[in-house]
C-alpha cells in the first residue's frame, strides 16, 4: 500500500481488525519512510459493475459516489454514521447479487430510494427530488402526498 504522505510502497501494517459492519477490514498501517500513520479499508468485491446511464453512457460503478450522495441526503438528520455504512455496504451487496454486471442506474436509484425510505423520510424525498429532478414545489407536493397514507380524515 503506498503511503498517501510521502508515496513510498512499502508500509507496513500495524493492526487489523473487522471494521464495525463486518464486511470490511480496516488496517492501521504505519510508512517507515516519513513515520506518517493511516487507515485503510479492505471490502470483498464480488464483480466489476458497470452502471448505465440513461443517455446510455458506460461508467464503472463507484461505491464512494454512491456513498456521498446517500449522506448528502441524510446530511443534518439523525441517522448514526454507522447505520448509514451498513445501508450502503447492503445496498451494494444486493447490486453484486443481481446477477448482471450491467445495471442501469434507474435501478441503483430505486434501490436508494427503497432504502432510504426505511431509514429516514426527509433523506428519501430529498433523494426523489435529485433523482426525479423534480423542477416546481408542485413536484415535492405531489411526491409527498403519494407518502402520505390515504383514509385519514382531519375532522
């Protein structure tokens, strides 16, 4: 592993243990070079994915993108920084599950929507509303009213 530091490329690691979702090792690596410490992070990957695009563009699937924009959507909500890695790390099993290495990024999308939805509400209508590209306040209140459960009365 090279050292982010100084770039040399023989460091050595100091302790591995399983990472707090159990399906990565993290490893607290040292560089005899510039004495600099890091972390690194060591994830099972099943297949190369390749996400495609809705103007039928090819590029290869990034976890970390993924990552950043489920967090922007939960950025200053109460979800435990933990929860939000084991949301991702399933997220990215059930991809590598289906089968295909070819996935169209409508399905990544509904499989974000589905599970911010169990998560946290605001973080999945702030999802829909990038993912959707909704363009008026007409938008947000027709994808919030389809939220809503139907039969409840006011009176």
């Amino acid at each position: 592993m090279r050292c982010p530091f100084c770039g040399n490329v023989d460091t050595q690691v100091k302790d591995s243990r399983p990472a707090e979702d159990h399906v990565a090792i993290r490893r607290r690596r040292f560089c005899p070079a510039c004495g600099g410490r890091f972390t690194t992070y060591e994830r099972v990957q099943l297949r190369d994915l390749v996400v495609i695009k809705t103007s039928g563009r090819r590029e290869e699937f990034d976890r970390d993108k993924l990552e950043r924009s489920v967090r922007i959507s939960l950025q200053k909500r109460p979800v435990d920084p933990e929860r939000i890695d084991q949301m991702v790390s399933g997220i990215v099993r059930r991809l590598e599950s289906l089968g295909e290495t070819d996935i169209p990024s409508k399905v990544i999308g509904e499989i974000v929507m589905e599970s911010l939805a169990r998560i946290d509400t605001v973080a999945y209508v702030r999802f829909a509303s990038v993912y959707k590209n909704f363009q008026a306040a007409d938008d947000f209140d027709k994808f919030v009213n389809e939220l809503r459960p139907t039969g409840k009365s006011d009176t």
